[in-house]
C-alpha cells in the first residue's frame, strides 16, 4: 500500500482506526524477502477487497469482557473488539458464506491433516461465525462445539453476521479452560481443534500456557490436529514456540497475510494436497505450505510464569 493510497482511505467519512487498522493488513501481503517456504504471497483473496472498503461505526454492543464494535462497509461487515485492534471477524455481505479473512481460512486448512472427514469438531473463539458457517455450509455430518467466552460477542454474530446455528452446532458462552476440563472429564474427543481466542490484546494468558496445551492435547481424536491462530512477533514469539514444543512433537508455521497458523500434533504431519474443495475454502495449498518450527530454547510459557504482556510491550 502506498501512502497516497493510505492518505485517500483517511478522507472524511471513513473511520480513522478501522482504515489504519487495514492498513497494517495490507503490509502483511508482500512476500517475506528472505524466501521462507510458506511465506504470502500474492494470492487473490477477499482480504485484497475488504482493504480497500470503506467503514463506519454502526453499532457496539457492551459485553462483560469485551465491547464488540461493528464496522459497516459498502462490500463487507466486520467486527472489532476496540479501537486498537485489529478486525475479529469480517462478511462479505454479497457472499456471507465466503471466508473473508485469510487466518480464518488458514485454520479451516487444518483439515487437510485429518485422514478422514471430522466426526466433530472444537472452535474456541466464535467472532463473527465465520468459520461455523462454512463446516455447517460443507460438512453437514460433523458436529461443532463453539466456546466464546462474552455473550456479547455470540449476540452481535446472530444479529449483524448471519450466523444462525443449527442442531450440529452447540455454542457454549464460557471461559475455554472450564470447557476442556469438563470435556475430558466427559471423556469427549476431537478430530480438529482451533483455538482462535483473543481479548482487545492477545490471546489471554490462561489459553497459552503449557498446561492448557497439555488439557488440549487431551481432547484430541486419534489422528487429530490442533490449529492455532498467532500473530505473535518479537520477544514473545520464540517463549511461544516453546511452550507449544514442551506438548506438541510436531509443529508447523504458515503465513496467511499479518497472522501466522500453527498446526500441532502428536504425530507427524501429512497435508491432503489434492483437495478441490479444500482449495475453494481454504485456497491452493501450494500458496500457503506450512514450514517445520525450529527447536525454541526459550522459557515456555506456564500457569506460573505467563508474562505475555510484558514481553508484547519490549518490542
């Protein structure tokens, strides 16, 4: 993005912090200059639109932990957490069933590990439905449990997102840790499980720590896979990758634009590349190959020791 093209999406009738916000975005299309295998590269996607709609503040709803704000464009809806962040979750209001945003299309290629088709599902993290839309859309066999901490957050994805849950579809209004433990007791497995949790900051403390890492892994199916939405940089993302390794033997890193999708498991990984409607959900795989992770040597984050906060502000 160039800054004539910045300062034209500042002119009056935008809102200053969502066109900015889209503007780091766009930063995250180029490809990586050192050549990394997995890096973005310029692959047509909705992102590419959406970044250059215009938007207005329509409507906040006040939650407990969050207030989810929504940003009206002339082509797409999205949702926003405050006015620093970036959008959680965004519609093409022509195409409500498209991913619009390539992290939630790099989670949903967390498929392409399964050996066969999920029987079930866990999404921590609802935004604005996005991701249940499609597996209701395209895997009307497998069921979904969807765990939001705020209410607010599931109240603003029904009313302004078209996110309409059926019978294979539970949504579970509480903190994610309450959830996995309740769930194991239950004895529950999953085939996938995304973790796509963040506050106005981050992810919350409590859902990166080994422990809760180790409760994930869990839950896991024979076979099954974690996905994992990240955009750590800087002195955090090395004590990240750590705390991953200390449950995880195998991980994997892709770019999809400013964020970055880990793809964790017991076992060895073997992407499905022959997938046509993995292709059209997801996109090509050859455009976005996930590279091993490098051994972390870093202090992994725990239940005692988690100060994320502190180390996104060093950088």
């Amino acid at each position: 993005m160039t800054m004539r093209h910045l300062l034209r999406m500042l002119a009056p009738g935008t809102w200053l912090l969502a066109i900015a916000m889209l503007g780091l975005s766009a930063l995250g299309q180029t490809a990586r200059a050192d050549g990394v295998p997995g890096a973005a590269t310029a692959v047509p996607s909705l992102e590419d639109q959406l970044m250059a709609d215009d938007y207005t503040h329509v409507a906040t709803r006040r939650g407990l932990h969050v207030d989810v704000m929504v940003m009206e464009g002339q082509t797409f809806r999205c949702m926003t957490f405050d006015r620093r962040n970036l959008f959680q979750s965004c519609m093409h209001k022509a195409q409500p069933m498209q991913l619009a945003l390539e992290y939630t299309r790099g989670l949903l290629a967390g498929l392409r590990f399964l050996p066969e088709p999920p029987r079930r599902i866990l999404l921590v993290g609802l935004g604005g439905g996005s991701i249940p839309k499609v597996i209701m859309a395209h895997f009307p066999h497998t069921a979904l449990d969807v765990v939001e901490l705020d209410a607010a957050v599931v109240q603003v994805a029904r009313t302004w997102f078209d996110f309409q849950p059926n019978e294979q579809v539970a949504v579970h209004a509480m903190d994610a840790r309450v959830f996995v433990r309740q769930k194991i007791r239950q004895g529950q497995h999953y085939d996938l499980i995304l973790l796509d949790a963040f506050d106005h900051d981050y992810v919350p403390e409590h859902l990166l720590t080994v422990e809760f890492l180790q409760q994930v892994r869990q839950l896991l199916a024979p076979g099954g896979v974690v996905a994992a939405n990240t955009f750590s940089r800087g002195r955090l993302q090395p004590h990240e990758e750590a705390t991953w390794q200390a449950v995880f033997p195998h991980l994997l890193r892709a770019q999809r634009r400013m964020n970055d999708i880990l793809y964790a498991a017991p076992h060895a990984l073997h992407a499905n590349t022959d997938d046509p409607l993995l292709d059209a959900l997801t996109g090509p795989w050859p455009h976005y190959q996930p590279v091993p992770v490098p051994p972390s040597h870093a202090r992994a984050l725990t239940d005692q020791w988690s100060p994320t906060n502190i180390l996104r502000q060093a950088d």
